[in-house]
C-alpha cells in the first residue's frame, strides 16, 4: 500500500484487525492531526457487498454525534481504496483491560452510564449496533474519571428505514444493511438469542450485549463461554447466567437484578430502551453514593491554574484522598520516631507516660485510617457512610496527638532545643493539614446531598 493515499493521509503502522476491516494510524497532512484509517483487508476490495458495508457503516456512524462514540471525519472512495477516516482513540480496548485488571462497582456503573446514554442516541436515529463487544469498546484514562469509554466499529451497524429526525420534509433515504437470511452476523460470545436465532433485531439486542459487557466486568469472566462455539451458542439460548454474588459477594444486589434484566432470554422481558437502563444505573449510582463523574463530560473550559495545580496531588479526588490517608501513615511514623529520641532525653517517668500517650493516639489513628481504605478498596458503596462516622474521631485524635507533642516539646526545648523545634513543627504542619485540609477532601468525596 502506497505511503500517503488520498494525497494527504501519511500511515504510520496497523493497530486493529477483524472480520469487517484493518485499522491503521495515519497523518492526516493537511489538518496535522493523528487520525484512525477502516480499510477492507486486501482479499475484499472488490467484493461489492463488503463495500457497500464499509460505505453504509461510514455513513450509520457519521449520523451519530455523541461524545462516546468515534467520530467520523471523512469517507473516501477511491478505486479499490475505500476508507473511512475516523478520530484516532488513544487508550485500550476494553478487552485488554479485562485480561489484567478487576474492576470495581463503581467502574462499571461508570462505564454502563457512558455505553447507555450513547446507545440512547444510536437507538434514537433508529440504528442498532448488533456486535458490541469489548474488543469495540476502548478506554481513555480522564482527568475526571478513571476511564472515558468509546464506541468503536458500527460495521454490522443496522438502521431500519424510517426517517432521521429532521428528513421527514427533503424524503431522503435512510441507510438500511442487507444481510443475508439464517446468516449469523457478530460476535457469537456476545449475540443475544434472537440474533442466534435468526430472529428480527432492534435496540433490545443492543442492550443485551451492554449487559453481558457489565456482568463481565463485575464478574470477571463471560457466563455464557462453552468450549467450543456451538457449546457456547447452547448455554446462549438456555442457560441464565449465575447470581453474581456467586463470584462477587461485594456486589450490589440492585446491580446483579439490572445485569440480569439486561441478559433475559426474551427480548420483551429485558429494558425495553436504553433510556429505561440508564435511569436504573444511575439511581444505583447515587443511591450508592458512588462518584457521578463519570459520564463523558460536555465540552467545557479547562482547569484553571489552580485546578491544575491542585491536581499534582491527584488526577481525581477519590486519588487525592487515598494520597492524604498514605501521607498520614508517614506523618504519624515520623512523630512516632521523634517521640522515641524524646525518651531518651526526657528526665523522669512523665516523659515515658507522654510518649505511651503519644503511641495511643498514633495507633487509633492509624487503625482507623486502615479501615477506611479497607473499605475504599472492598465497598465503595460504604465508604461515605463510614468517613462521616469517623472523620470527627480522626479529628479529635489528631488534635490529641498535636497537644501531646507540643507538651513534649516544651519539656525538652532547655535541654534539646533543636528535637523541641521538630516536635512542635511537625505536629503543627500536620495538624493543621489533616484538620482542615482534610475536610475539604472527604467532602470532595462524599455524595452530594
């Protein structure tokens, strides 16, 4: 293939191949901009119906403008070089995340609201997408959220011939994708009954596929996957997929009743709309007090310097509260190790009682500071319940702890003045951080009442 085709697009190397095409990284020469090239692998550039495809997905994903899904720059027929020039995603494919890492209750709620409220528009414009999957799915680390999602690859993309909003008066021709009868089109790991079955598809089959994604996220692993296809295709059509407490006990009851309402073997008994999905994913998110940045934010101005600033501590605030809690950790075993060298220079036994004192203070401290990352880690859904119960016993035993070493630096300030200066410092910096600036970062947290 040519270096620079079209007179513009310069490729750089392939990084995406499937059934429906080969994605390669270009320049685009003209706009200076990084984009992604969708060309038809070399054996069915000139077959017409895989053409007709690649022009009919170009023009089903170039009538979606969403923040979530890719967007479409330009298609381009030239000769046997039909291509479709897309925005270039920088990040990774949802399947390769869920190859080595977990994710948490509140990473799949954040990633379902995204997927629901972008398939509320395809389904708006009359498209079903028929071959979501994680392989389609790409995740972009964000400064407000762990991950933004894009929806990639409308190749099997079908719209049903009813007019877009706003065409009723020029009459124009909706896209409508030919296949051919008893032909399985998709994925099989992630094809809902009907479309195994041969059976009319629509948004329902969308959300079925969204909802096996989610349980597989929760889940760690596809409740359907046979060991060999048409094992797979059986569980498909007669299996229900096991409670996913079974492989989660962490995991909220409401989530397991969507997930399983999304995977119903009938189409009439799933969310009858990716509008009626959303709104229980949401109600979930915020009735678990989970973080609601997570939705692929409007276009809105940048940070502020300060923002920015601030952010050097952390990308996100859930970040910068678990930084603050570690950081903690070291002030109280710094003091800890400046109350011992006390011991050795304070006279009598008041010095060894302070420095018990002192222990005290820094072991409840650090025993509750343990169990709320305990449960930031395993139950995201308590965490705020739990830093309203304790941030005012965190408190008022950091204030304690400030107290008892001011006391032990004025007993050694004659003898020691230089160990005094570090007591009374260090106690005062951290005590003024952690009664104040904390607060500020655990209501960041907390869920808006």
């Amino acid at each position: 293939m040519r270096d620079l085709i079209d007179g513009r697009y310069r490729l750089d190397q392939e990084v995406g191949r499937g059934g429906m095409g080969i994605v390669l990284r270009a320049f685009d020469t003209r706009l200076k901009r990084v984009v992604a090239l969708k060309i038809l692998p070399p054996s069915a550039t000139h077959d017409p119906d895989r053409l007709r495809r690649l022009a009919a997905e170009a023009r089903a994903a170039s009538a979606l403008n969403h923040a979530v899904i890719a967007t479409v720059y330009d298609f381009v027929e030239q000769g046997t070089d039909s291509f479709i020039v897309y925005e270039y995603i920088d990040g990774h494919t949802l399947r390769s995340e869920l190859s080595r890492d977990r994710f948490t209750t509140d990473d799949v709620l954040g990633v379902g609201i995204q997927l629901a409220d972008a398939l509320c528009m395809v389904h708006d414009h009359g498209i079903t997408h028929r071959d979501l999957k994680p392989e389609n799915i790409m995740l972009v680390p964000d400064d407000h959220s762990r991950w933004r999602v894009k929806i990639l690859d409308f190749g099997l993309a079908k719209q049903c011939r009813e007019l877009l909003s706003g065409e009723a008066e020029s009459g124009a021709d909706t896209i409508s994708i030919a296949t051919i009868p008893g032909l399985l089109v998709g994925t099989i790991t992630y094809m809902a009954p009907e479309q195994l079955e041969s059976r009319p598809t629509d948004g329902r089959t969308d959300i079925y596929a969204l909802g096996l994604v989610l349980y597989e996220m929760a889940a760690g692993a596809n409740p359907f996957v046979g060991r060999t296809p048409p094992s797979t295709i059986a569980n498909i059509l007669k299996q229900e997929p096991p409670p996913l407490r079974q492989r989660d006990p962490s995991a909220p009851a409401e989530l397991d009743r969507i997930l399983r309402k999304c995977l119903r073997k009938k189409p009439n008994e799933r969310y009858q709309s990716a509008r009626e999905l959303l709104v229980d994913l949401r109600d979930l998110r915020r009735n678990l007090g989970l973080s609601s940045v997570t939705e692929a934010p409007a276009i809105a101005p940048g940070p502020g310097p300060l923002h920015r600033f601030f952010l050097l501590f952390g990308a996100t605030p859930q970040r910068q509260w678990e930084i603050m809690h570690l950081r903690m950790f070291l002030w109280c075993m710094l003091l800890a190790y400046l109350g011992w060298r006390f011991t050795a220079s304070a006279v009598g036994r008041w010095g060894f009682i302070l420095f018990l004192v002192e222990l005290a203070c820094i072991l409840f401290i650090t025993i509750l500071l343990s169990f709320l990352l305990y449960t930031r880690a395993l139950d995201p859904g308590g965490l705020p319940h739990e830093v309203r119960r304790l941030a005012p016993r965190i408190r008022a035993l950091t204030v304690a702890l400030v107290l008892v070493n001011w006391t032990m630096s004025a007993a050694v300030v004659a003898s020691h003045p230089l160990l005094a200066t570090l007591l009374a410092l260090c106690s005062t910096a951290g005590g003024l951080k952690y009664t104040l600036f904390k607060t500020a970062i655990d209501r960041a947290i907390l869920p808006k009442q």
